[in-house]
C-alpha cells in the first residue's frame, strides 16, 4: 500500500468549505472545487516514499494487474476524486473511445497544440465517469423529452415569445428537436433579449409547485452566476436531479451535464477530453458537440449500490473503473474488493484501518491509499470508504 495525497484543483465554481470541512480544515477562502487521486498527468497524487503515483507505477507495472496492462498498458485507467462545486459547471459532454481517438487524431494532425485554448480532445480516451453524493447534490443531466420542455416554456409564459427557439420541441421528435434546439441557442445573436425575457418569466414562478417551480429556480440560479447567458437557455433542455447522500448518477460518454451544487465522489476514466456546451467563457465546439453529444432523451437513472455486510458495489461499471462502498455494520474485518486489479481506497468519513503481512496505515476522511494488485487487504472501521478498481 501507498498513501496518497490528494492533488488540489481550485477552479472558480468551487466551494471555500466543502473539501476543506471534509478534510478537517480550516478554510482558506479560496475555491476549493476538487481533490485528486490518481495519475493524472495534470494531477498525479504525491506518494509517501517521495515520487508520485505515475512514477511508481512506471517502476512496477506489475502493480495494475495483468487484465489491467493487457487492456490499457502501463497506465492507471481511472481517477478518483472529491468534487464539490458552489455554482453551476459549464454544460459540458465527454467522447467515447472510437470519438476522442478520431477527434484527437484529426487535431494532432491539424497541428492544433495540446494547449490551446481551442482543442477540445487533448488525449484519445473516452471520460465516462460516476458521482456518488455526499452532501444534497443537484446536476443536469440528460436531455428532456421535447415535448415535456416545451410545456414548461409555455407554463413559464413564454411560448409565444420563445416561439422561433422552441418550436421543434413540437413539430420533431427526440433527438433532432434537442439538437436543432440547442445549437440555436449556442448562435441567439440579436435574439439574445429572449433569454432575459424568460427569467423575468421565471421570477415570477420561483414558488411554483413541482417541475415547473424547479424549472424556474433553475434559470433564476443559474443566471446569478452566468448573467443573462445563452447557455440558461440550454440547461433548461436538461434533467434536472437532486441527489440525497448515497444516490449516484452514471454519465455514458456523449451525456450533457452540468452539476450545480454540492459536494460528491466522482470516479472517473483518467482523462482530459471535455468538450462545452455553454455557461463557461471557454471554448464550444459546436462540430465537436455534434459528434460527440447524444440528443437522444435517454432515461437516466438514479442508482444506489447493491451487496450485503459492509460490502457494496455500484450499478455503473465500464472497462476504465468500477466503483465499491465499504460501510461496515460491525467491527469485523472486511477485505477491501478487486484484489485482481490496482485500486485507490479514499474515505469520505469515519476511520478505517487498512491492514496487510506486512503493512498497516489508518486513514481519516478525505485520505487515500493506492492498493496494488494482488495485495490482500483487510479493513476494520466505521463511517464509508470508496474503492476504485479497474472495470476490467
């Protein structure tokens, strides 16, 4: 085993406690919005014996398990992290691994600098990814049936106003409706009043009851922080969830999504390939989007995980990542899971003691250990811990 530091990322949307209160901090009052495990190359978490997790991993690939190299080479496919975001992320969707290969081929071959500003797959892995919630968590995610939508415009009061946006919500069906829909209003131009006329609509049904007050309360907070920007417009196509602790949400590559508030667990494949949809000053790629983006109103579930005595596995599993939850119900030992595989163990509360022949480490909430494969592991405590393993 190898303890990990967590890597920190302080992008704008971040909360100034979330991680910190996790971790037992003080605040420092700056934006705090996520903490890496794993190796990534803009992230690559600090090990105890002085390199990091990229380096020892070069030295014993050995340690990601044969399944593991076979599929992937020396790399560790995963990434695992706490995310707790204040104000509402950029619309955003991740490719699969035939999409980021094209996508990433075609722009090394324009000569477009993986730095740039306007690359959108800096690497040719897919980015699906897990969250688990860990506070009352509330994201976008997956496209609205059209027609649903468009009965919450008109509840709004702004069906005849919004009539040359919104109108093949109703005469198209599925996918062409959204994507028509939403890359006009990626180009509103001298339509842009309509976005300022649908929250002067929205204000006044902040206290409707059911969607549509949700639907209301969506626009009004997200424009607080992204003023009058098309992109409400956009996040508006999308379902909206508000996840209780314990609740996950599994986003397939091509899912648009924007988390808004809170703080969660997310594991994810070790990737960097986001392409934008709106509420960021970034760069959108609207043909990237088009290749990328599912339009399709797919049903998106909310899972919790499933096993018994301490020991529970989520729903989600794709060849980069599976995600376990141990939460022991007595003080018997449990064997942390995936011993075929590398695995990074992050406690989220509680303490948990982490055990092998030879080696034993406690760890407190918001700590980690990189677990190698074929290393036995036992686990006493109380309170959760997250095991990321390989899918594969």
């Amino acid at each position: 085993m190898l303890e990990l530091s967590g890597v920190r990322q302080s992008y704008a949307w971040g909360t100034t406690d979330g991680i910190a209160h996790l971790l037992g901090q003080e605040s420092d009052g700056a934006p705090w919005a996520e903490q890496w495990f794993g190796a990534h190359p803009f992230g690559d978490s600090p090990t105890a014996d002085g390199e990091t997790l990229a380096g020892h991993l070069a030295r014993r690939p050995d340690h990601l398990g044969t399944a593991c190299i076979d599929t992937f080479g020396v790399r560790l496919p995963f990434l695992i992290k706490l995310l707790s975001a204040a104000t509402p992320l950029s619309l955003q969707a991740h490719p699969s691994r035939e999409q980021a290969r094209e996508g990433h081929a075609r722009e090394s071959l324009l000569g477009v600098p993986l730095s740039a500003a306007e690359r959108s797959f800096k690497d040719d892995w897919p980015k699906p990814e897990t969250i688990v919630a860990l506070s009352p968590f509330e994201a976008l995610v997956g496209f609205r049936d059209p027609h649903l939508t468009a009965d919450l415009f008109e509840a709004l009061g702004v069906g005849d106003a919004l009539a040359s946006v919104i109108r093949p919500l109703r005469d198209r069906e599925g996918a062409p409706a959204l994507q028509e829909v939403f890359l006009d209003v990626l180009s509103l131009g001298e339509r842009q009043h309509l976005v300022n006329e649908v929250l002067a609509a929205a204000v006044k049904h902040l206290d409707a009851p059911g969607e549509l007050g949700v639907f209301a309360r969506t626009a009004v907070e997200i424009d607080e922080s992204h003023p009058s920007d098309p992109g409400i417009l956009a996040a508006l196509l999308l379902n909206h969830f508000c996840l209780e602790p314990g609740q996950s949400l599994t986003l397939s590559p091509g899912i648009m999504h924007s988390y808004l508030r809170g703080t969660c667990v997310e594991v994810m494949a070790n990737s960097d390939n986001v392409l934008r949809g709106g509420l960021t000053t970034k760069h959108i790629d609207v043909d990237g989007l088009l290749q990328v983006v599912n339009f399709e109103p797919v049903p998106i579930t909310v899972d919790t995980p499933h096993g018994s005595d301490g020991t529970y596995v989520f729903p989600s599993r794709f060849e980069e990542f599976e995600l376990w939850l141990q939460q022991p119900t007595s003080c018997n030992e449990l064997q942390v899971p995936r011993d075929d595989s590398a695995r990074i163990a992050l406690v989220t509360s509680g303490e948990f003691r982490l055990r092998t022949e030879q080696h034993q480490v406690t760890l407190s909430p918001g700590h980690a250990v990189f677990i190698p494969a074929h290393e036995v592991v036992g686990a006493t405590g109380h309170g959760q811990m997250f095991i990321a393993a390989s899918g594969v």
